[in-house]
C-alpha cells in the first residue's frame, strides 16, 4: 500500500559509504572516464542536463508526489534525490549507487540542504542489481522506484528490473528511464547539414583506423571526439570489428542485446552498453510476468519553435534539430500490483 505520509518523521536513515568500488560495475572494461564525478557533480548530469534533463525530469517526476518514500537507484552524486527531497518533498529518498566516489560526492553535496531536507535522504553504496542493500537499516521497499539512465551501465537488464520492481510497493510507480535513438547524432545546432556531414565523416574515418585489440582503444575513441564540441549525443560500437559511429537503424540492428558500445555525452565519453527499448519492455513485462502496462514518456522539443525558444533563452546550450520530436531519453513507468507480480 502506499505511505500516508501523515507522520512527519524520516527514515533516521545512516549513510553506508564503503570504500570507493571504483569501476567495478563495467565488469572488465577499465575505461570509464575517471572526471565522470566531478563531471556529473558539478553539471547536474552532463553538460546540457542541467537544462534538458530538468525540464524532462520536471515531466516524468511528476508522480512523485508529497509524502512518498522514494529510491533513487544508480542516483549518481544524488541529483534527482535531492529534486524528489526538495522540490518534490517526498517524504524519504534512498540513492543508491554502486560507485563509492558518487556516493561521497552526493552526501557532500546533501550538507548544503537544509536540515528538514536533508535527513530524508540516506545515500548507500550498492549494486542495483542485486537486493544486498536490502538490509534491515535501511527501506525495504518504496511508493516510487526510480533509476535515471542506469541502464546503459547493466550488462543484465532483468536482474536491475527484478530488484526495482520487487522493491516497489503495492499500487507504487517503477520509473526508469533510459537514454534512447541511439542512430541518432545529437548536435549543438551550431554547423549546417553539410559542415555537420563531413565533420561527422572525419571523425568516423578516425575511429575506423582503431585497432580494437589495442589496449589504448578506448582512450583513441574518446581523443577522436576531442575539439568536437558540436556533437553533444553520439553512439560508437564495434560493428565488422571495426569502431563507427551509428547512424542508420541498419546499424543499430547489427549490435547484440547488452553490446558494449560508447556513448558521447556532454563533456565525456563513457563506456555503456546497448539496450533497446523492446529490451527495457521486455524485461520489465517478465519481472511482472507479462500482466503489466507500461507507460513510455518522451520530454522533447515538439516543434522548431519550441526549440529555437529554448536555444534563445539557453545560448550555452543549442541543441540541434535532432532533439525535435526526438528526446534522447525515454521513461518507462509502471505501476506495481502485486496481482501482476
Ligand atoms: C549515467 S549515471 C546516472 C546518475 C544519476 N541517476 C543521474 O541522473 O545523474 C549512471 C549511474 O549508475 C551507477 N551504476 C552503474 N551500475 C550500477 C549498479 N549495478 N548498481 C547501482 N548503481 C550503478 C553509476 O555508478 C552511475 O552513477
């Protein structure tokens, strides 16, 4: 059932720190991009995200409404914990994160709050993955699950989408979102098609010329995107054992469930892995054995208007016309039975 909420009092919640996992979460692949920290910390998420995100989480938030106990799983250094204690005045707000050094920059960041709004957030070292966390000091389950594009970082997406359902309520919401058009090239609206099309050909012949096996693979893919700060969003995988950048849904279709790819962002490039949005819906209609409906929600752009408005208003920030009708995450939100569990 879901919390009344009518109590005032918290989770007299204890932070679970650990020592700093570092990039254990990406199983052998030593590339993660060792500033992700700093970069998600003092940007809200990546470089557009402070922007973007917020206006789209604004959207996909909105069911958490006041006086919900709420996770906050793969939370990061604790962004969108800190929204849903704040702005969404939830009532608690467990984040939990795999990653020691997010945690330790999220409870750094939470002494900013206010007393009130910062003893409703406990942040906890723990892998999403499995139900370990779940331990008597700390919420057993939540009116709101969430996961901000967590996925992209699981190999396995049934063991995640088993953990945040079955931590899930009774008649509460499990939103997870998930970055999405992964053929897409995301620009900063700066360069025409033309100028857009050979710089996008120049980098592609570069990731080419990498040898896979090289050790120093993953460094040579990111220095191919260096000095291109007009892309903001981009997909690199392996296809014919060769590095590209994908551009067409043929492409995309070649790449394997749970692939390891490289994604572009604002600011970095870091190592994830593949998932389509069939994947996330299937995954999600095993964990609650097929019974479910799934809402999916886009926050894009809906016209040019809309988009040379915010561009206006953002001039940091021009996203391109990629992002017209195209939002580069999507949200899947179900709402838990137990009937259909
Ligand atoms: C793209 S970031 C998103 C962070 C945060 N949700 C936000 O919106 O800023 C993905 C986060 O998931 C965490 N992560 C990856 N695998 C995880 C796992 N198995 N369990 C918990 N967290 C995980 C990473 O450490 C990273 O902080």
């Amino acid at each position: 059932m879901l919390s009344t909420g009518l109590s005032h009092s918290p989770t007299n919640q204890t932070d679970i720190t650990g020592a700093s996992q570092g990039p254990s979460h990406l199983g052998n692949r030593t590339d993660w991009n060792p500033t992700a920290v700093e970069i998600y910390n003092s940007t809200g998420h990546g470089a557009d995200g402070k922007e973007l995100l917020d206006k789209w989480l604004a959207y996909i938030l909105r069911v958490i409404v006041p006086g919900r106990h709420v996770l906050d799983a793969g939370c990061g250094t604790g962004p969108d914990s800190i929204i849903c204690a704040k702005s969404l005045q939830a009532r608690s707000v467990v984040g939990v994160d795999i990653n020691g050094e997010m945690i330790r920059v999220a409870i750094a960041k939470r002494e900013d709050l206010s007393p009130e709004i910062k003893e409703k957030i406990q942040f906890i070292v723990g892998d999403a993955t499995t139900t370990n966390w779940l331990i008597p000091s700390v919420r057993q389950s939540f009116d709101v699950t969430l996961s901000v594009n967590v996925g992209c970082n699981i190999r396995d997406l049934t063991k995640y989408v088993e953990v945040m359902t079955r931590a899930t309520n009774e008649g509460g919401q499990c939103i997870i979102t998930a970055p999405d058009n992964f053929a897409t090239v995301f620009t900063d609206g700066s360069l025409t098609d033309i100028q857009k099309e050979e710089r996008l050909k120049c980098i592609d012949e570069k990731l080419r010329a990498i040898n896979p096996n090289d050790p120093k693979a993953a460094e040579q893919v990111k220095a191919a995107f260096n000095g291109q700060g007009f892309i903001y969003r981009a997909t690199v995988a392996l296809i014919d054992n060769q590095y590209q950048v994908i551009m067409t849904d043929d492409q995309l279709a070649a790449l394997e469930p749970g692939a390891a790819i490289f994604r572009k962002l604002p600011g970095m490039v870091v190592p994830n892995y593949y998932h389509s949005a069939d994947e996330y819906v299937m995954a999600l209609e095993k964990c609650l054995s097929g019974n479910v409906k799934i809402k999916s929600h886009t926050g894009c752009f809906n016209d040019h208007e809309e988009q040379e408005k915010y561009n206006a208003e953002n001039p940091d920030s021009l996203l391109g016309k990629e992002y017209i009708g195209k939002n580069p995450f999507v949200a899947y939100e179900v709402t838990i039975s137990r009937a259909c569990k």
